[in-house]
C-alpha cells in the first residue's frame, strides 16, 4: 500500500534525513556529462516516481523529482509548489543542481531564466536524449518511464537507454529542433 503524498511542505534536511538521503541517491542512475538522473524505484501510473519517506512519524510519499529539487537547492518544496523538467521533459529525472548550466529540474518561479539559458547553451549539436514526454498519453509516459529505469537499473547503458528513448511512440518528435 502506497502512503498519502505529502501536503506539508517538503524539506530535506542534509544531516536529519542523511539515512533517507543515502536511500534517495542509490535509486538515481546517474548519466555521463550533462545527461538526466534517472530514477529506478518505484513509478505511478502517470509516469512520474515515488519514494516514500517519514515526516513527524508518518509515512508519506513524493515524487523524486521534487525531493531532488528540496534536497539539492536546499528549499523548502510547498504542496501544489510546480516543480518543472525544463531541460529533458523527462518525469523521472532528478537532475536537481544550484548551478544553473547543470540542473535540469527547477521550481516553476525560475523556469522562464533558466528556459532562456538553456536555449542559449543548446547550439553545441543536438541532445538525443531530450525527448517531448509531454504529449504522450499516460499510459505511454508511464510505460516509457517504468523501461527507461529499467534500461539503467544495473547501471548506465547507452545502448538500452537510446533503445527506449527513441523506439517508444517513434512518431514523436524531439523536444528541440
Ligand atoms: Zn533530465
């Protein structure tokens, strides 16, 4: 059974939750170079991930995505607060970083900058791996992100990750061209 989502705001603290943190970051494959971080727990329905954690003695669930921003940004992450793939589209990368050239997930409030930014920094050839998740179905997203952790669970292979990036629903076309 899977616990209620979290309603208070999420906060990851590096030294309370370094037990959770240590959990959190042995579920995150990380890719080479500028890559996603791709979760490889559990997934939902919609496609995006879950992980479950204990606030004030209660289980609760959130989506990693989240957590990575809470985590690595240090800020808090208030229920409702949009939480967006900016660079990937990809619901289950946790790519979280302060470092404005690094992250890929960011708080809605900085998306506009960061979007800018990126399209700035896309000239050196093109990302294969940013793939638009958005206009697939649910079903599709959910079928695409439960492959794409499974291609990487025992670690990054290119090979599979392409695989499923580029055979799942190959009417799709790249987010950016
Ligand atoms: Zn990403």
């Amino acid at each position: 059974m899977v616990a209620a989502f979290i309603t208070e705001p999420l906060v990851v603290d590096p030294v309370v939750h370094a037990a959770e943190i240590a959990r959190f970051v042995a579920k995150v494959v990380e890719g080479p170079g500028e890559y996603c971080a791709i979760w490889t727990g559990a997934i939902g329905d919609d496609g995006y991930g879950r992980f479950s954690i204990t606030r004030e003695g209660r289980e609760r669930t959130v989506k990693p995505h989240r957590y990575a921003v809470a985590y690595r940004l240090g800020v808090p992450i208030e229920f409702g607060e949009v939480i967006e793939h900016i660079v990937c589209d990809n619901p289950i990368c946790c790519r979280a970083d302060p470092e404005p050239s690094v992250g890929h997930v960011w708080p809605s409030t900085q998306a506009d900058n960061l979007r800018r930014m990126a399209s700035r920094g896309r000239g050196g050839g093109r990302r294969w791996w940013v793939r638009r998740w958005s206009g697939l179905s649910r079903p599709e997203r959910a079928e695409r992100s439960r492959a794409l952790a499974a291609a990487v669970r025992d670690g990054w292979d290119e090979a599979r990750v392409r695989r499923v990036l580029m055979t799942i629903d190959p009417a799709q076309l790249p987010l950016f061209d």
